[in-house]
C-alpha cells in the first residue's frame, strides 16, 4: 500500500514539473508570435 501511494505521489509531482516547464517553454498569454526569420540562402549544389 505504501509503494502504491508513493508511485501515486511521484506521478502527479512529475505531471506538475512537466505542465510548469510546457507552461515556461509555449507562452501561453500569446503575446509574443512565431516568426520565420530569413537568413543567408542556402549554396547550391549546381
């Protein structure tokens, strides 16, 4: 029983550290845009 709560235990602290870091990594107030930057065109193999 006691390995069975700790197992319990270990899952939702790890579901919390996972949504925290998606929270930190995708802002989700959608204030910032994806933008494609335009670098140096690519050589090519002519």
């Amino acid at each position: 029983m006691k390995t069975k709560k700790y197992i319990i235990a270990i899952a939702i602290f790890g579901g919390m550290m996972f949504l925290a870091s998606a929270a930190t990594t995708y802002n989700l107030d959608g204030n910032q845009t994806a933008k494609i930057e335009r670098g140096a065109k690519l050589p090519s193999h002519r």
